[in-house]
C-alpha cells in the first residue's frame, strides 16, 4: 500500500451485472457504476487514491470467496490507525430470514455476488459482513460503506426493470 499524506487511502470496489445462477437476472449498471467509483477516487480529478491501493472487482471476478479474501488482505491487513477506507458494491441485494434473532423484522439483509446461490454459497448477510467491518474497524475509524443495491419491487420502475429479488431460502444458505 502507498502512503498519502501520512495515511493509507485503500478501497474495495465491486460491480456485479452478470450472476453465475441462471435464476438470478442479470443487471446492466453495476459494472460501469464501479468503474465510475474506481475513477473517482483514483483518477486525476478525483479523491487520490493511488491505483495500487484500489481493488475492482468486476461480474466474474466479484464472487463472495474473493471479495472476502480482498477484504482482509487489501484492507484488513493493510490498514493502519488513521487511514481511510472506502467499500462500495454495486448488484443485487435481497434477504434472508434472521437465524440469530438480532433483526426486529426477522429478516436479514444481504448482498449477491456472482456465485451467489450457487454450488452451497449463499448470499453475504449483514451480520456477517457486519463482523468483516468489526476488524477492519480495529485497524481504522474511517471507513464509508456504499451499497448500491436496492429490493425496492417496482416502486420506482417499470414492472419489466424490477430490481427487487427474491429472499434466500434457508436451504439455498451456506453456513460462513
């Protein structure tokens, strides 16, 4: 990792359109809505980042085992008190019933990366990710978390470009 006026800039970028489980409906923006984020924070106008310190992880490349190990190698290991992390996935979001009773609507929130739902791997939870975040959060306080990724029904959109997808049912799960 690079240093920038005494700290770390890293990040984690993810942008998922195409999903591995044919079920699973592909979506157009969130590749491109990564590579804009990528050029944003490294780019000659944007928050200098320097490229090393960035990871992109893009459709294939985005599967729940990467961006896990991404996540500890590129940040956790990484970071240091001060630095400043940045995460920002872009894809399908959806839920899954609460196992451990800590949501008051009994529902997980989560996020679908490529393989997600396929071979045993279900989708990221919230508390697990939220444990992935209590590490980096040891090493560093300044980290920004943007997801980009809704289960809003067609609320907002034609019923044909609805970005809301069904809940993981408990046998499509994968224990962590």
């Amino acid at each position: 990792a690079v240093d920038t006026d005494g700290h770390r800039r890293l990040a984690l970028i993810v942008g998922v359109g195409e999903y591995k489980n044919a079920n699973i409906p592909d979506l157009k923006g969130p590749p491109n809505d990564a590579r804009r984020f990528y050029e944003l924070l490294t780019g000659k106008n944007g928050y200098a980042f320097p490229k090393q310190n960035v990871c992109l992880l893009l459709n294939e490349q985005a599967t729940t085992g990467e961006f896990k190990q991404l996540f500890d190698t590129a940040l956790v290991e990484r970071a240091r008190e001060n630095d400043v992390v940045v995460i920002f996935f872009a894809g399908h979001g959806s839920q899954a019933r609460d196992k451990n009773g800590d949501e008051p609507d009994e529902w997980d929130e989560t996020l679908m990366f490529h393989d997600a739902r396929t071979e045993g791997i279900g989708d990221l939870r919230d508390d697990e990710f939220n444990q992935m975040l209590a590490r980096l959060y040891r090493k560093t306080r300044y980290i920004t978390v943007i997801l980009d990724s809704c289960n809003a029904g067609t609320a907002t959109r034609d019923p044909a470009a609805a970005r809301f997808f069904e809940p993981m049912a408990d046998d499509a799960d994968a224990d962590p």
